[in-house]
C-alpha cells in the first residue's frame, strides 16, 4: 500500500502543478479552459485517493494525528507531494 500511495502521491503533485503553472494560465490568460477540466478532473480523482491512501497508510507507518495532519496539508502545498514522500515514507517501499 505504502507503494501505491507513493504513486498517487507524485502524480497528485505533479497535477497540481500542472494546474498552477499551465491550465490555469491557459485558462485566464489565453481564455482557453478546456485542459483546465481535464487536467482539473484528474487532479481531483487524484487528491481524494491520496487522502484515502494517506488515512490508510497511517495505520501501516504507525502515524499520530499531527504527522497526518501534515501530510495531508502537503496535498495542497505545490510541490508539498514530494517533500512529504521525502520526509515521511520509507526508502525500501
């Protein structure tokens, strides 16, 4: 589980970034949303898995209240994803 959650995790962060830094340029700038909803719609398949993944994976890693509290505030930190697969999982998984 540990894996799969790494997983979703970057992919989550990378679609965050993808809609500050490109869709909603697009978007505002150029008047042109549809890459918005699609990427827009991923991310949010993406951000309910991870924080499912994160509740489960809390039981696995032995988390307390505040370590989850982080993690799932990294969920909306750009690049937040990736410093907490840095800090808070183990290397091997």
């Amino acid at each position: 589980m540990i894996k799969t959650f790494k997983i979703i995790s970057i992919l989550e962060g990378i679609s965050l970034l993808l809609i500050l830094f490109i869709t909603m340029p697009l978007k505002y700038i150029f008047d042109y949303g549809q890459p918005n909803q699609i990427i827009g719609m991923a991310h949010g398949i993406l951000f309910l898995v991870y924080i499912v993944l994160a509740i489960v994976v809390k039981t696995e890693l032995n988390w307390n209240f505040k370590t989850l509290l982080i993690v799932l505030a990294c969920s909306v930190i750009p690049f937040g994803t990736f410093w907490m697969d840095k800090k808070y999982l183990p290397r091997t998984a």
